[in-house]
C-alpha cells in the first residue's frame, strides 16, 4: 500500500484515521480504553533502519523504484497528530480511542502496529476492571499469567494492563522492573516437592523479630509444635509429609516475615495444615507473624471455610489471635464465575490469584479494534460496503462525555471537528446510534473525551503514570449506573450522533456508488 | 523460592523437570510440539544484569543476604541439559515437550519463561495444523492476525508458529525478516476509500511487461475497457466507484506483475469487480497478468461463485483465458466451521486468510502446559494432590514411539531413563494411561522421542530451519490415523508407561502420605 500511496504522488496527503471498536467485549457494556502509552513509545522511536528497507526491498518486485526506498528511509513520525481517550476511560462502540493524523503513507503504516498496541491491551484492561467488579473492592486480585501469554511482551503487556484494570499486583517482576507495577509471589508446588524431609538447613538458626534476644533453631522448635498441633487436631504425628515441613522451614528462614504455605501438595488436612501452623507457631515465638496459605486445587471455596475454622480454634488453642486472620489466597483457573462464589458473602477467601483466565481472557480473546479513514484533505470518507455494521462513520471529529447533574452519564456524543462543543445546561438535539428518531437532552456536565497527546510528533504533555491510570479508571467506572456494570445482559451505553454528522451520514449513505467524494467536496 | 532454595543450602542439588499438558486442545487428539528454538535462544542468552539483581533487591525483604545476590549475578545456564521433542512433532498428554536437568535453583527461575515460550507456540502451531487439516494440503493459508495478538512480540511468535503448524505465508514482515516466514500481503478498503477518482498519478504510464514497446497511460486504457466491461456485465457505465477504480490503478501502477483488488469496499458484482475488470484488461493488454481479487465480508463462498462465474463469462467475451482462473483470496473472521464451508467440494476460494481466530485460538486460548518437578539428587518426586488429574509422573524418563509395520502410530512409551529402550520386534507389556490393565504388543519400529538438544548449557546440534520443521511437521502428522485427525470427537492416541515406571507411581500412591521420599532412596 505504501508503494501504492507513492507511486500515486499521495505518500504527503493529510489523511485522519479512526481507531474504534464495533462492539463490547464479554458481552458488557464497555471496554477500558489502554495502550496509549505503547503507542506513544512506539511513534517516538517509529524508523525503518537500513536493514528494515533492505529486507522490504527482497520482498517487493525487484524493478520497485530506488526513490520510494529512499522515501521509507527517511520517514518518522514528525508529522503525526494523535488524540486519543484517556487510559482507563471506559469507552463504548464507534467513540474513537485514537484518532490518528499525518502524511498519508505514515498513517496507513501506522495501521497495525497501533492496532496490536490497543486492542490486546484494552481487552486484558477490561477483563480486569470486570474481575474487579465482581471481586469487590477489597480482596486482593494478583495477576499470575505470563506463562500462558503469547511470549514474553504478551506477558509485559498483560500485566502491565491487568493492573490498570484494576488487579493490585503481578507475579510477573519483569512488569514491575520496567512498568512500576507492583510485584507479588508465592511458591510452587515443586519449591514443596523438591525437599524430602532429610535435608539439613547449613544455618538453621533464627533471630528474633525485634533482634533482640538469642536465635533459634527453626527446624527443631517446628518439631516441637508439630507435636502440639497434631494434638490438637487428632493426628497421628507421622501423618504431615516431612519434605513438605522442610520446604516450609526452609521458606521461613528466607522469608520470616512474609512466611507463606502452599498447602495441597500432599493433602491439606493431614499435611499442609498441620506443617503450616507448626511452622507459623515457631515463626510466633520469635516475634514473626506469618501471612496466610494458599490453596490451589480442589473445591475452594469449601477448603477457604475448612482452614479458617481449623485456623481459628488453633488460634484459640495457643492463643495467637493473629494466626485466626492471615491471609487465605487461592488460585486454580478462577473465571469469572468462580470468582463470584469465591466472593460470595461469607467467603473466607482473601487474596485470588487469576492467570489463564485474565491474560487469554477465553470469553472473547480479541477485541476486534478497527483503524478506518474518515478524511483526506480534509475531505470525509466513508466505507459502504454491503454489511451495515461494517461502514464507517465518516469525517474528522470530536467526542463528548455529557453527564447529568449527579455526574452520572448521559451518553457521549460524536460530532464533527468544525461543529461547537455542547454547552452544559443548554438542551441539544441528537441521534443514538441505532435509533430510527433524534432525541433531545440538557446534559448538567460536558467533558470533551479526546485529548491531544502528540502534535507533528512532539508529545503535547506527559502521560499519567500507570497507577494514575488506575485510579482514574475505577474512578470513571463508579459514574455508570448499576445497570451499566452488569456483567451479563447489562443496559448499553448510549452513543449519539449531533445533527450534523448524522447529516453527513445519510447524505453519503445516500449517494451510495454515486461519485461520492467529488460531491463532498463542493 | 530462590531465595528458599538458596538459604537452605539447595541450590546447586540436581534436579529435572517436565514440562507437559495434561490434555490436548481444541478437543483433538493431537498437540504439535514448538518453541523449542525460541527456549534455545532464551538458555543461551539467559543471565541477571546489575539492574535486573538491583530490581529484585529492591522488592525483597531488606534484611537479604548480600551473598545471594551474588549467586543471581553469576547464574547462567552453562549447568543446564535440555532434552526435547522435535518441533512440529505430534505430542500427546503426559509426555514431556522438554525435559530440564541442572542446579535446583537455576532449572526452578527457568519454570515461567520457558512455559511461556512453549505453551503458545505449541497452541497456535497446533490450531495452524487443524485448519490446514480442514483446508486441505493445496489451497493456499495466509496468516493476517498480527493486529490481534498480544503486542508485536506475540505477533512474532503467532506468525512463527504459524508457519510452522502449516500456514504458506504471513502478512508479519518481520516475521519474514527474523524468522524467515514467507510474507504475502494485500491492499485494505482504506486503501481504497483514500481515492475520490480525481487524482491524477505522477507518472501514469506503464511500460509492457515484456519491456518492448511503447508505454501506455493505464488510467485512460482501463476507461475504454471500463465501458466494454460495463456493456458486458449490463451495467451503467457510472456506477463503479470512480474512486476505487483510481485505487485499483494505483496498486496497478506500483505492482503491475502482481495486481490484486479488493472487491467490496462499496460494492462487489456493480463497483469493485467491474473496476477489478477494467484494470485487469487494461493490465492485460500490456501483457500483465492480474493474479487476483479478495472478498472481506457477506458470504464468501457464494460470492466466489458469483465472482468465478463473471471472471469466466469475461474471459470468454474477451478472450482472455487466464482471467478465469485468477485466485480467489477471501478472509472476514473464518474459523474451523467457516473454513469447512469454504474449503468444500466446488468452492472456488483459492486463497483463505485467517487472523483472529488462528492467532487468539477462541476454542481454547490457552493450552495449560505445566512444568513439573520429577526428580531430585536421582530421587524420583511425585506431586500427590487430591485432583488425581494432577498428579505427576515421577522420575527421570525417556519416551518413544512405537509404530507398526506400515509406519502407523501404535503408541507413546514412557519408560524410566535406566530401562533399556524397547526392541523393534520384541513383544513388551506396557500400562495405558487410565487403563485399569496392562496390555502387550509388538512395534516394528521404534523412535526415541526426546533427543538431546543441550548438554551442560552447550548446543549439541543445530535446529532444523523454521521450513524443515514445517515439512517434518506434516510429514509427522501424515503418520497419525484417519480416525485420530477427526476435528471433533478423534480417536485418541494412546501413551502407555513402561511396568517399571507403573510400579513406582503405584508404590509412590500407595505410600501416600507416608515419608515418600525416603523410602525410595533405599
């Protein structure tokens, strides 16, 4: 195409691209526009090195002609004007998240680069905000993902976005060396499997919390309260596995003050439990307080209960009424079903860790993110094509955000660039998408929604840093109504047209195959 | 757990890991092994820098030793042995894609990254060989998903494995650049819609293909063969878009030898395909050849007919013979059940591009590649868990495949490694998976599945090319069962293990919870 382009003498024709949506994923009611800060990166470093023009030059027709390569040598994006939403504004079908400007070759480059930038990373933004809304604002969501990611930067960008969406924290510590965001982790299944009971710690000892005071040794005291715990729960001594209370000691001697179990690689009841409360205890004389237990398998829900009342008497036993509340994380392919049990009223279930489910998101893995010419010079543009739903809404434009007098929302409202914005208070004519008739509203509040972030390439103002975004985005998405957040069959969010640019739309639907630029332009 | 691993003294133990899934996606009865290459590169080039160690420093406890940063500094994979299955070999739940041995500490940091890098290769190489499967060996696959993948990177890998799975051609350039992927591309409706029909090329002249004669100005030829086409067809010589056609003549002018048109960015039997005509012809008078048209929405396989049908009536009225038989490319979010459709016997699609649904895999976006501990110091491990689907496979092993005299799969053999490999010829008792009894037979062949790739952090041999994995990959498949590449419902391939190895996961589940580790060692 870029050869094309050149060849028609239009490589520096002003062209606008769209960069939109069709419909909601998951079925919901809106998406969390994301990626503008990839995108960003991306335009600033935007060059095709020699080697890039060599390999295009092996693929294309051996007679192309040496001035184009010389062209794509010296493009960037210096010429490039980008508006885009804010990240972490909800966003529904046909509003813009980015609206692209520029010479017209760079800008049809630009086409899929910036589409792999938005539309993964709105998705995963997306399914995060929705796993946070039925979490509830409290539990702890960890994002655990990166091995079933496409690849690495599949990984980065799922975890960079996840927290975005609204997760506390990744596993993935690439994303907090490079993104900020926070990490947190665990141990495995194999970290448990790898000791057999017989190791021997080269430094078994352990001071105390504050100090002060003689260490320790952590294997030996273990023992001793293995014995008390057993005791109290009716278990033979000999029934929690060894290896496994040695991987929990060696654990604690690394990590005291952070001490976690992963409970069911033998048996929870009879193995996990037990060894974790007998090491939890010896952390407990020394002045340590362990975190909690996960779980990662079997029903649990369930377990969450069973765990807490065992931890609860054990609390009461020897009494450490801290040990009653830590913390009881579970992980294990949680949907978004199973995550509405688990935070079901009543759950003891405190930290989620989700994976699969959050970085594939299987409900729907792609967005469907489109990139559609609405001008060149100046002129709108508009494709027909014979499946309504494909056609484009034609013409440079702005958005609008109008709300109501609680902050609640109205519907935002796309029209074209040269029209006035809305005024608040003042009622105004417009057409929901989809409706046969206009309808009229007096919006309380007008917020223009597309914000100019690059202008002939310069970066316009910096960007908010990723956990602004966060915040920004749980704070847009408390403005829907209830009805709006349903997960499932949830009431839309209204997109109008002004007058004006549903003008232009019939008039071009109209014209149909009739010469219909040339028309446009008179 | 480095940390764990490292303060219990732990670090350089010998330990082995299995990296294996437990069932095969998108309910078939096949997986194809990748990633491998990208696993090699990753071991080679695997090391903390100073920022990488200062990072992690700055997220543990603070009271962490000195000396275990140290440790990361130094680590490498120069004591790590890989063994593998080939790329693009059919694999099979329970047997191992990659077997990994070396210091506990360095194998354990290796879990995620390589998951990773092995679980989407595995599943979209996979999800390419199915629709190949569907399409057939002739018609021509082209891969078009970058946009919805997550980020460039897992573009990259999408595009890579694609073509390794059975896909002729991506439209990733860089996946032609850095992996050698053949690249193929096409013209988008912005393309099109960019032109009004009032531009006037720079140079609208067109040399003949053969180079002797006098140019011609193309615009001016494909008007007077516009009319003719339109006669042809009992169209008004006005109702072709005079903008797409101006496209056409664009792409026309910059790749003469190749021209293509895409046919519906108005409409397709009264704009596009009398523009596509009308250049065609004109192309052809010059002794160019078109190659094609592409359809992007409605029903695809009844337009191809329609579109067939003009291009032979055309050719007819014309005399233009190889107009008729110009390809057919068609693409629009086909998936298994729309390629069927347009794969069918009659179908006139030649060429199918596919995106979303190869590169999102939405049957099953994940393929839950675990990586499993099987042994410690030579001492077999077991993952117990009360999910009898999770639990492992204990020790260290080797696996072959046993075929019959006419080269059919027989089955999988797990075996433990100190077992002598099974003899061609030889009757040998093994266990089924999931069986409750042992069975006998007698292979013809025997293949060792897993080979050696590196041994102590050393390459043993080169990777086969990206091309011989794609051939030794339908060459594989070529070998399974009629009734095992059934798409849905197959026949499943069986993998049994050897008596030895059956008796020690029995005698490791009836130890349960009793010291396991122990007892084995004696």
């Amino acid at each position: 195409m870029a050869l094309g382009y050149w060849r028609a003498g239009r490589a520096q024709d002003t062209a606008e691209f769209e960069l939109f949506f069709r419909r909601c994923p998951f079925g919901g009611s809106f998406a969390l526009a994301a990626g503008l800060r990839d995108c960003l990166r991306f335009l600033r470093a935007f060059r095709l090195r020699d080697t890039d023009v060599q390999f295009l030059a092996s693929v294309l027709p051996p007679d192309t002609e040496p001035a184009f390569f010389a062209h794509l040598r010296a493009l960037d994006c210096s010429g490039v004007t980008v508006r885009a939403l804010r990240e972490g504004s909800p966003v529904f079908p046909g509003v813009p998240l980015l609206q692209v400007s520029g010479p017209l070759l760079v800008v049809q480059l630009l086409e899929t680069p910036l589409l792999c930038l938005v539309s993964y990373a709105s998705l995963v933004a997306t399914n995060a905000a929705r796993l946070r809304l039925i979490a509830g604002p409290k539990r702890r969501l960890l994002e655990m993902g990166l091995r079933r990611a496409q690849g690495p930067d599949g990984g980065l960008t799922a975890s960079t976005y996840s927290y975005l969406g609204g997760f506390d924290s990744s596993s993935n510590v690439l994303a907090g060396q490079l993104r900020g965001v926070p990490v947190a982790g665990t141990l495995a299944h194999s970290f448990v499997t790898s000791f057999s009971g017989t190791e021997v710690p080269p430094d078994p000892m352990l001071a105390p919390a504050t100090g002060e005071g003689p260490p320790l040794d952590l294997a030996t005291r273990v023992e001793v309260w293995l014995k008390r715990v057993c005791a109290h729960l009716g278990l033979g001594v000999q029934e929690p596995h060894p290896g496994e209370r040695m991987a929990f000691v060696a654990y604690a001697l690394a990590f005291p003050r952070v001490f976690q179990g992963l409970l069911d690689s033998y048996c929870v009841q009879r193995s996990g439990l037990p060894n974790f409360l007998a090491v939890a205890l010896a952390l407990g004389e020394l002045g340590y307080q362990a975190v909690g237990v996960r779980l990662d398998s079997g029903d649990l829900l369930q377990q969450a209960r069973e765990v807490r009342r065992v931890l609860q008497t054990t609390a009461a036993q020897f009494q450490v009424p801290w040990l009653e509340t830590v913390s009881i994380a579970v992980s294990n392919n949680i949907d978004e079903e199973e995550l509405a049990r688990l935070a079901q009223e009543g759950s003891e279930v405190d930290v989620i860790g989700i994976g699969t489910s959050l970085v594939t998101c299987p409900q729907q893995p792609s967005l469907g993110c489109v990139y559609k010419l609405v001008a060149v010079g100046g002129q709108p543009r508009m494709k027909l094509t014979e499946d309504a739903d494909k056609q484009t809404l034609p013409g440079s434009k702005t958005a609008f955000r109008l709300l109501a007098s609680d902050g609640s929302l109205l519907l935002d409202l796309l029209q074209l660039a040269e029209e006035p914005p809305p005024q608040a208070g003042r009622e105004l004519r417009v057409w929901p998408r989809g409706a046969k008739e206009s309808m009229t509203l007096r919006p309380a509040h007008v917020e223009p929604l597309l914000q100019l972030w690059v202008q002939q390439g310069q970066l316009c103002e910096p960007l908010p840093s990723l956990a602004e975004s966060r915040a920004f985005a749980q704070q847009s998405l408390s403005r829907l109504s209830p009805a709006h957040m349903w997960l499932k069959s949830p009431e839309m969010c209204q997109v109008a047209l002004s007058e004006q640019l549903q003008a232009l739309v019939e008039r071009l639907r109209a014209q149909g195959l009739q010469r219909v630029s040339q028309e446009l332009g008179s």
